[in-house]
C-alpha cells in the first residue's frame, strides 16, 4: 500500500544531541510531507523514559551521541517494541558501520548529509511496519479461527513436517503449543498410522484435493475413524510447497452407525425365526468381533448358572474358557459380572478388570491364572427380562482388542438385551399358542369322531333297548300266561263254594268271602289279558291300511249301546269323519278304551256327554274324543299313559291301568300319536293324530 503524502500523522521519536540537526530533519521529514510530531531527547534517561511513556511509529537516532551509544539506543528499542521502524540518521557513518548497525536490527540508515533520502526511507520503513502488522494480525486472527474450530487442522510440506497445527490437533495428539512444528508425521502419529494415510498424502502433495474416511490405527490413541480432506497449496511457482489438513474425528458417529447397523441386522435374526434359542446363539456371533472380543449368554436353571453359548473369534479360546467354567463356576455370590445380573436383574459394568475382580471370581490360585490367562479387560452385562422376570444375562468382553466397555455402551447392551428378550417372548407366545391350536385342532377331531360314532351308537342302543323291552313282554307274557291256570283253579273253586256250600257248611259271611276271591279272580283274569295284549302288541304285525273313520266310530259305538245305556250316556259323532291310515282291529281297541274312560270318569250327579269329531291339519288328522266328566289335572297327563298308573282307587273307579297304555303303544305302532287336554273338573278331551298318507307306503 502506498500512502499519498499527507497520509502520515507519526510519532516520532527522535534521539539527537544537536538541535541544528534535529531542526534539519524536521525539515526533511515536512518537506516529504509526512505529518510528524517529533519528541526530541538527548540523553539516555529522557530516552527511556519517553519509550516507556508512549509507543512510537518510528525512531530516529544519532548514531554518535557523546554519553550514549547508538546501539544501545536500537536494543532498548527493540526490547520494547521489536515491530517498531528504528533508523539511524548519523553523520560520519562509514559503509561498514552501516552494515553492522543493519545486522543489529536497524531498519535502516541515512546520513546527515543526505536528508534528501530521509523521506522515502521513513515512507519505507513506515509501510513495511504496516504491511508487518497487519499481516501479524491476519495471522494471529487466522490461528485464533483455527483454533476454536473443534476440527483438526494442519499444514504439512513436502518433507512430511508439520507447519502449523490447531489447538485442537495438538490436544487430539496430546502436545502442547510448539511441540509439534518441524515434527514428522509419523513422529507424531505412529509408523503403522502414518502408512495408512500415506497414499492419500501422497495424492495431496501431487496437487490432487483427498478426502476420505479411514480407521486409523495411531500410536497412542488406539484405531480411530476419521474423516480428513487434504487441500494441496500450491506456491507462486505453480509448485506444491504442502497441504492443509482438515480432520473430524467420527469414531463416535461409526460407532453408533454401526451399532444400529448390528441392532437392525440382529432384529431381522430374531424376527426370522421362532427357535429362540438358535436365533440367540446366531446374535451372540454376530456381536463377536463387530462389538466385542467374547460374547456369552448365561441362563439359571434350578439355581444352577448354565452358559448356553461362548463366542470368540478363535475356537480354542472358547474351549479353554467353557473347560475353566465348567472345572470352576463362577460363583453365584459375585458381586460382578453375570451372577451379579441373574441375582439382581440389572446391568453391570466392569470397565477395567483387575486382578482383584479375578481374585474374587477365582476359586483357588490356579482358577485365577486360568482367568489371567485369558485377559479379559472389560466386561459388560445385560439381563434378559422376559414377563419381569430375568431369564438370561449376556455378556460383552474385551480382551485382546483395545476396546473398553464404557457408561456409553450400556444403553446399546440393553437394546441389544430387549430385543432378544422379545424374541424369546414372541417364541413363548408362539409355541403356546401352537399348543393351543392343536390342543383345539384334537378336540375338534374327537368331536367329529364322536359325532361319527354317535348315529351308529344310537342305533345299537335303540337296538339293546327293542330287545330289553322284548324280552321284557316275552317274561311278561309268560307270566300272565301261567298266572291264568291256577286263576281259573282259584274261580272254579270259589264258584263251587259258593255254589254247593252256600246254606251247609259255608255261612252268609263265609259265602262273601267266596264271592270276594271269585270278584278278585275275575279282576286278576282281566289284568292278566290286559298285560298279555300290551305285550302282544310289541311283538305281533301291525298292517296298515287307508280306514274309514266313520265306520270304526259307528261300529264301536253300537257294539258298547248296552254300557252306554246303563251309564245314561250320550255319544254325540260330528259327521263326517275322513279317511286316515290305521289298523282296523287296533284302531276299534284304542277307541273302544276311550270312549268307555269318558263314560267311566263322569262326574257325579251328571249324565255322560261324549264327543266325537276330527278336525284336519296339513298332512295330519285329530280324531278328538271329549267328555263332561271329572277332567285331569295337568301334571299328570305324562303319567296316565303309563302301565299301571292310575289316579283313582279301584273302589273309586275300578280298572287296570293299562287302558291308555295300550291305546298310546296301539297309536304309535300305527305311526300316530294320543294325547290330552283336560282340567279337572272341566271334562277331557282325549286326541288320537294320524298320517293322511301312511309314513311307509
Ligand atoms: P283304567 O283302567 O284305570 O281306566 P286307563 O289307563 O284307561 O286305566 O286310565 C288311566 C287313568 O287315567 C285312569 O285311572 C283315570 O284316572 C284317568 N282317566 C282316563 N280317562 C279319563 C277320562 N276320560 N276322564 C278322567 N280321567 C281319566
């Protein structure tokens, strides 16, 4: 930058003994028309007082003061304010004395004699000191920038030394300021470092811009990801002179990329199968070595700890670890490491492991050079809580690597835990329900097996019930048959007593008596025909054939006038009646039983009054036969058609009680069905149904 003329408002410090000479160059310094405001010392201590007053833009001293030597003038200043312009304006001032007082660190020199120069040369050095400072400044800004950034940055030459590094470069590398410049890189970083950033450097230092991500493994911090662009610079010539180096440390981001990559890859495992125990075993190699040197999943069983599964790059370690566990459990009281996790259900860290933890988990002196042995240094576990209850710990461990466990990692663990938990959850759930289902799937089979079974049972069982009730009319019918000869022995004989020894041997109450067991003889012949029909009537062909209703009626009716008579009794036919299917001999039977109940069963102090009338359904006809007698109670409408049931006392009402069952067995060998309405009191009305067109043709 070139001023113009009157740019110029400087301090000046001005250090002569002459005032003649200090006006002169007053004079010189307005002529080039630079606006000076000269402070004019002449002695040693005025000079350092003024330089301690205020800083100068420039200094101008004789070089040959009496008391006071031009040199020491220059090194006081310098010591003060080594950017400061100092010239010397001396007369007598040899060439070499010159040259001497420039290597002391003058900015320059200009003899008494020639003022004329002292312009331009205070121009000079004024611009120069300019240019240095701002300069300084830029550079002092530069470095403060480049120190606050978080990235790593440097400035590497050709000759592979470091120029400039960073704040955060040098503490990444843990040095402090100036131990780093003119260093090599590989001084700083490592051989095997240095070698894999090599090749990117080399394409840097070739004019080419690098970026790349690479695991480096460096001396000290151990294999770190870093991300880094190289940015050749390129010199006046066109030549490379270096390269900048702008770096990022995402070991952390890797990490976390990786991981979710490991978490995503180990989920798609435990979703793609059911067999959780294969899948686990599967997730534990997966882990090894992508996060960890050893994997292990340990389950308790019947208070016993049993390791499922041991992974390790390297097969004989897993052996000489599974013989040192299985010679030596790990006891259950450990106080880390998965016995603390089984017991306690929550996650354990051991970042460091030290002889003390091995102490404690070893059993005897050779357990814990076993252990030793194998060099575990870090060791992180997580509990498998499936239900809320904890079911299996799996441990991480370090051992060869450089990698430690760290608070950090606890929280991927117990993802990683979670998981697998559900995934065994989801197989619990799964072979339940698989059970279920097939537990239902048998039931069902069963059922239908049932089912299959239960048409043929039901007719071996109405098969064993038609022959049980054979063989029941069968004794039935045999013992009425032979109740029937010594009955007519007992009325033969009760008839000749009463009739050849009535008025001789036999009194009045003697010939009751007589008549009583002939009575009783008759009633007991009566029964036993009765029961030797019903049985007869399970057993013996029943044709059917079409019936005209009205003649049956008709004929029944006329054949009971002389029982009618005597009861007084009405039987009223509403005409005409149809045509049904029926067995003539049956039909007369069954209505000659009802209508004789219906005269039987009037009630007191009231002539019998019986109906007769049918009423048509669809493919159905209802012989009805109602009377005005006692009626019967409801409840007991089941019960009449029964053997034997009767509601009345024989003295009451005299009968068997087989007359409705005949009729009902009668009905139904002809494919119909009897039954009753009635009240007591309020007459009944007894229904014969029968098929208009016969069931079997
Ligand atoms: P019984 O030989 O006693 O008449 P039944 O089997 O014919 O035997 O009748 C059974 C019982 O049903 C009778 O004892 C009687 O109590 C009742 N019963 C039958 N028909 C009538 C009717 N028309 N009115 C009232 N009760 C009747």
């Amino acid at each position: 930058m070139i001023a113009g003329r009157s740019d110029y408002d400087v301090q000046v410090l001005l250090l002569e003994d002459i005032d003649s000479d200090a006006d002169l160059i007053r004079e010189a310094l307005q002529q080039s028309g630079i606006a000076a405001e000269v402070r004019q010392v002449d002695r040693r201590d005025r000079y350092v007082a003024e330089l301690e007053a205020r800083r100068p833009d420039l200094v101008l001293a004789d070089h040959s003061l009496s008391a006071f030597r031009g040199v020491e003038a220059l090194h006081l200043a310098r010591q003060r304010y080594p950017d400061v312009p100092f010239i010397f304006v001396s007369g007598g001032f040899g060439e070499e004395r010159a040259v001497e007082s420039m290597k002391e660190g003058a900015t320059d020199y200009v003899l008494k004699d020639q003022l004329g120069r002292l312009g331009p040369v205070v121009r000079r050095a004024l611009d120069e000191a300019t240019r240095r400072r701002d300069q300084e400044r830029a550079e002092h800004q530069l470095r403060l920038l480049a120190d606050r950034l978080p990235s790593l940055i440097s400035y590497i030459d050709p000759d592979s030394k470091y120029q400039f590094a960073n704040e955060a470069y040098r503490r990444w590398f843990g040095l402090k300021p100036g131990e780093l410049t003119g260093k090599r890189i590989w001084e700083v970083m490592g051989q095997a470092a240095y070698e894999a950033i090599r090749p990117f450097a080399v394409r840097a230092l070739g004019g080419e811009r690098v970026e790349f991500e690479a695991l480096i493994p460096f001396k000290t911090a151990g294999p770190r990801w870093v991300s880094a662009s190289y940015t050749p610079d390129v010199g006046p010539d066109g030549k490379i002179v270096g390269f900048f180096v702008l770096a990022t440390d995402i070991t952390a981001r890797k990490v976390v990329e990786e991981r979710n990559a490991f978490l995503s890859e180990a989920t798609g495992l435990l979703l793609s199968s059911l067999g959780y125990e294969t899948t686990l075993v599967n997730i534990t190699r997966l882990a090894v070595p992508r996060v960890a040197d050893w994997c292990s999943l340990c389950f308790e069983e019947n208070g016993r700890i049993r390791p499922l599964e041991i992974i390790h790059q390297d097969p004989e370690r897993i052996a000489r670890l599974k013989s040192i566990l299985s010679r030596y459990p790990l006891p259950p009281d450990l106080s880390f490491a998965y016995p603390k996790v089984l017991r306690t259900g929550t996650w354990d860290l051991v970042s460091e492991v030290t002889d003390d933890h091995l102490r404690e988990a070893a059993r005897n002196e050779e357990n814990f050079e076993l252990l030793r042995r194998i060099g575990f240094r870090s060791l992180l576990t997580v509990p498998l809580i499936v239900a809320g209850r904890t079911v299996a710990a799996l441990t991480l461990a370090n051992s060869e690597s450089e990698r430690r466990f760290t608070r950090e990692d606890v929280a991927f663990a117990e993802e990683l835990a979670r998981r697998a938990a559900l995934a065994m959850e989801n197989a619990r759930l799964y072979r339940e329900v698989r059970r279920e289902s097939e537990d239902r799937r048998q039931a069902v089979e069963a059922l239908r097996d049932l089912n299959e079974h239960l048409e043929q049972r039901v007719r071996e069982r109405t098969a064993e019930l038609e022959e049980i009730t054979r063989e029941l009319d069968a004794f039935a019918s045999t013992v009425a048959h032979d109740l029937r000869a010594p009955l007519r022995v007992m009325k033969a004989f009760s008839e000749i007593l009463v009739e050849d020894y009535s008025g001789r041997t036999l009194d009045v109450v003697g010939q009751e008596y007589a008549r009583k067991i002939d009575r009783a003889s008759d009633r007991m012949a009566g029964l036993v025909d009765d029961l030797l029909s019903y049985s007869r009537l399970s057993r013996q062909d029943v044709p059917i054939h079409e019936v005209d209703l009205e003649v049956q009626v008709d004929a029944v009716v006329s054949d009971m006038g002389d029982e009618l008579r005597a009861a007084e009794a009405e039987v009223a036919v509403e005409r005409p009646l149809p045509e049904v299917w029926a067995n003539e001999g049956l039909l007369a039977q069954v209505l000659a039983n009802l209508v004789s109940n219906a005269v039987k069963f009037r009630a007191a102090g009231r002539p019998a009054r019986v109906r007769i009338r049918a009423e048509a359904d669809v493919d159905s006809v209802r012989l009805w036969v109602e009377d005005n007698g006692i009626g019967i109670d409801r409840k007991h409408f089941d019960r009449i058609f029964k053997v034997f049931e009767r509601l009345h006392s024989q003295e009451a009402y005299p009968g068997s009680g087989l007359g409705l069952a005949i009729a009902r067995r009668s009905v139904e060998r002809m494919g119909g069905t009897i039954g009753v309405e009635s009240e007591p009191g309020r007459g009944s009305r007894f229904w014969i149904r029968f098929a208009t067109a016969p069931e079997n043709p």
